[in-house]
C-alpha cells in the first residue's frame, strides 16, 4: 500500500494543534500555546498568519519532519460560506474568504491559509479544509423561521459528527450513506443532527442559541425574555451576546463550565448541581427526539460523541430517555485531528474528489 505523509493542523482561540500521519498512524502531535501576551499585536485573526505557521514550521523541524516528506496539508476550515459536506482544495476563493471570513472571525480560518501557504512551497503537495462548521445540508423545510427576518441556519460540530458516523458505519459493515443517524455532539457547545442517508437535514445552531444548553452557551431561551433583558439598559451588546455563548448555561447556573467539578459537587449532595445536570440531560434528550421525529421515526442508531460523553452518569441519564427510539451508542472524546488526516487519506487514495469551493 502507498505510503501518505500528512500534516494536519487546528487552530485555536490560544493554541494551534498540529499533528503529522503517515497514512492511520500518527507519528507526531503537539499543541502549541499561544499567551494573551504573544497574541495582543495582532488586532484581527488573520493577522496572526506568519506568527502562528513560524512556531508550525519550527515544531516540525524539532521533530525531524522535513517539509518536503508531506504529499498533503490539511487545515481545520472557517467561517466561510455554507457549503456541502466534503474536502475542499484551497483555491483562490476559498483563501479569500478564509482571510474575509463572511460568517465571522475565528482562530480556524487559519488552518486552510496556513496549510495552503506550507503546500504551495512543496512539488506536488495539496492543501485541503474538511468539513467545517459551517457545513449545511439542510433540507428546505428545516431553514424556515417564524418571521421573514429570521431564518435557521447550520453551524454545528459537522468535523466529529460525520467522522463519528461513518465510525460507527463502518463498525457495523455499512456506509454512512446508507443509514439513519442522531449524532449529539456534547461538549463547550451542544449540536445534535439528524443525518438522513450521508446528509445532516437538520442541526440545532450549536454557536447562536439554539437547542440546548451547554457548559458555557445558554441554549434556547424565551424570546420574550431577551428582548427584555436587551432594552433593560442594565447590559451592553456585548455582555448580552457573552451571556449567550460565552458565559451562559452551566457557568451563569453554577459558576463553573468544569464539568468534572459539577459532577464532584452532585456527589456530595448538591441540589442545585443535580437539578442543574438533570435538566443538561433532559433538554439533550428533549433535541435528540426532536430530530427522530426529522427521521420519522426511522433512527437505526443514537451516538453520543464529545468531551462530555466521557460520563457515564450523563450518557446514561440521556440514553434512559432515549433508548426506546433506537440503540445508543458513545463514542467519547473528539479526535478532530485523526479526522482530517483521514478525510485527506481519502482524497489521496483516490477514494473521494475534492470538493470546488465557489
């Protein structure tokens, strides 16, 4: 079998994770922390290019990686058009939306401008995002709101879920594109798709308030209630959007996003933790009948993914909901970067075509 080495690398608020594979197996990986300090110069994201891919390039050579071993770069994707679920070359367009993000800034949309920049000095090497958040494969019926302007949108953890997925797929000798899914990802941000046949038809807005809450977003909350509390004159813009992702759910309630802390709390007796956790559980299950009903009823499996499907107490509390609408299944953690290696593999095995971003 031919041999592909690949770079991988995912860009955070404070941190680029990089890791190198040589076809499934990885053989380095490391996350580079970047202070507040370090970071203060640079007034936008995009700003933050040559800083961030100078420490990539100097990791790499620490561990004896010369560039010109790598026959594909692949970044984590941005906040750039809607598009189909796939792994998409960095062109000309993509690059600039990666640098103009549309949907808004965010450390990710370094990961294809980096890669793409590390390729380009490379003979015959190919620079690829795959399926960003912005992934929407929304059927017509899912985007209509209950005003004109207002529609649902699809920002969601599309990277693990589809990973997660055709995991599961393929443990059971399928393909993704055969089956019937609800994928909850659980995690600093809660999503839970209903995935018809290869396409997520419909996913709570995991960044925006939709769906439930989460360790640090507020979820759904009463629309009447928001407009209050916006034209009370007691908050800012700003302090009320961070009240809904940022500095909502489990940290407005409890005064923590720690999870593991929450948990600790609900053992000593806490009846505040437990109540908070309980109704956690419960608006995750509430979501995840909600998609079934997507599904008409035909789900041939729930997975739970993400940090928080470590728990066995959560995961069980929301598969006793859940259980009498098809088998639950955990798949803990999110291996984003296994995830990108392998959607690249593909596309190196001639197993998938890249996907033209316009």
């Amino acid at each position: 079998m031919h041999s592909y080495r690949i770079l991988v690398i995912n860009p955070g608020s404070t941190s680029t994770k990089i890791a190198v594979f040589e076809n499934e197996r990885e053989i380095m990986a490391c996350t580079l922390r970047h202070s507040a300090e370090a970071l203060k110069p640079y007034a936008h994201v995009a700003d933050q290019f040559t800083f961030r891919k100078a420490l990539i390039l100097k990791a790499l050579q620490k561990e004896g990686i010369p560039l010109e071993s790598l026959q594909a770069v692949i970044g984590r994707g941005g906040l750039v058009k809607p598009i189909a679920s796939g792994v998409y070359e960095v062109n000309e367009a993509l690059r600039k939306d990666l640098i103009n993000p549309p949907q808004g800034e965010h450390a990710s949309n370094l990961g294809g401008l980096i890669a793409a920049d590390i390729a380009a000095s490379l003979q015959g090497a190919k620079a690829y995002i795959a399926d960003p958040v912005v992934v929407d494969e929304l059927d017509e019926v899912a985007r209509v709101a209950g005003h004109p302007l207002f529609k649902r949108v699809s920002i969601f953890h599309a990277l693990n879920q589809k990973a997660v997925a055709r995991t599961y797929a393929a443990r059971i000798g399928k393909t993704y594109e055969t089956l019937d899914l609800i994928v909850a990802h659980l995690g600093g941000g809660i999503s839970v798709g209903a995935h018809h046949q290869g396409r997520v038809i419909d996913v709570n807005d995991a960044l925006h308030g939709d769906g439930p809450f989460s360790p640090e977003r507020s979820g759904e909350l009463t629309a009447e209630e928001v407009v209050d509390v916006c034209f009370s004159g007691k908050y800012t813009e700003k302090e009320v959007r961070r009240m809904l992702c940022g500095n909502g759910g489990m940290v407005a309630l409890l005064g923590t996003n720690n999870l593991i802390e929450i948990l600790e709390r609900c053992d000593r007796g806490d009846a505040r933790a437990s109540l908070i956790v309980d109704a956690f559980c419960y608006n995750v299950a509430k979501e995840i009948g909600a998609m079934a009903t997507v599904l008409s009823g035909h789900v041939e499996a729930i997975l739970l993914t993400g940090g928080i499907a470590h728990s066995q107490r959560i995961c069980e509390s929301i598969t006793r909901r859940v259980s009498f609408i098809a088998p639950v299944e955990r798949f803990p953690g999110e291996d984003e970067m296994r995830a990108l290696a392998e959607n690249a593999l593909r596309v190196l095995r001639g197993e998938q075509q890249p996907s033209i971003y316009a």
